[in-house]
C-alpha cells in the first residue's frame, strides 16, 4: 500500500474531519479516515433505526464521501501494485454498498462494510504499532512505514 503523504494529508482535509492533521502522519491520516467512516456507517445505521431518514442520508453521504474521496483517492495505483488495485476494487464494492443500504433502507449491507471496514482499520492500527519497533531494530529514528498512495 503506497501512499503519497500531501495526497493524504488533501483527501483527509477534503473529506472535512477535524483533527491534528498538521501533526498526523500519512499512517495516522489513513486511520483516521477509517475512523470517519465506521464513524459515519453506525450513526447512519442508528438513524434508520430510528427512522431518521434524513440523518441517515446524510451519515451515509459522510461515509461515502470518505470512502471515495479519502481512502480510494488516497491510493497510488502505480507504486501499490497488485494491493492499491484490490484496495480500490474494495473501497468501490463498499461504497455501492452503502448506496444500496440507502437506496433500499437496509442495515445488512451496512454491517456489511462496517466489518470490512474495522478489518482494514485494524490491520492499519497493527502496521503503525509494528513501525517504531521495525524503527528500533534498524537503528534508525523514524519508523519504517509502508508508502500509502494518497
């Protein structure tokens, strides 16, 4: 997963989350996306529940948003190889996804991607807590961390 760090610090700024985002990291921005996003999918799967249709749209809007214009726009397709094109392939799964779930008021596609979502979540959160430790190893004082196409 490569990531070009201005791409990722623009996508999480377009993408209107507030936060450190002079100080985050392109690790850190990605993850923060992630965070947005499953964010976004349980307000909007509380608002169907309450019959909320307008918070829902406006949730799901919200993830999507951040599915597109943050994570997908944050791959760079050429240095990931073969993981960015799976990564966009998923991102575009999830977000129609979320249409259908809005389209048709249904939480199951919902749940759906919000599983994916805290999977990928995860595996980021374990890659930023291998980084200073691979840092240490090398002797090195920053840590060694993937490139994530932004």
């Amino acid at each position: 997963m490569y990531t070009n760090p201005r791409s990722a610090a623009r996508a999480y700024v377009n993408v209107g989350l507030e936060t450190g985002v002079s100080v985050a990291s392109p690790h850190q921005l990605i993850v923060m996306l992630y965070e947005g996003a499953e964010l976004s999918i349980r307000m909007a799967i509380k608002h169907l529940n309450e019959g909320d249709i307008a918070k829902k749209c406006a949730a799901l809007s919200k993830a999507s948003h951040i599915l597109v214009d943050g994570l997908r726009a944050s791959l760079d397709l050429k240095q990931g190889g073969e993981i960015a094109q799976q990564l966009d392939s998923l991102y575009e799964y999830m977000n129609q996804r979320l249409m259908l779930a809005n389209i048709n008021n249904q939480t199951a596609p919902l749940e759906e991607v919000l599983g994916l979502l805290r999977e990928l979540h995860e595996a980021w959160r374990q890659i930023g807590a291998q980084a200073p430790a691979a840092a240490s190893a090398a002797g090195g004082s920053r840590p060694a961390m993937p490139h994530i196409a932004a």
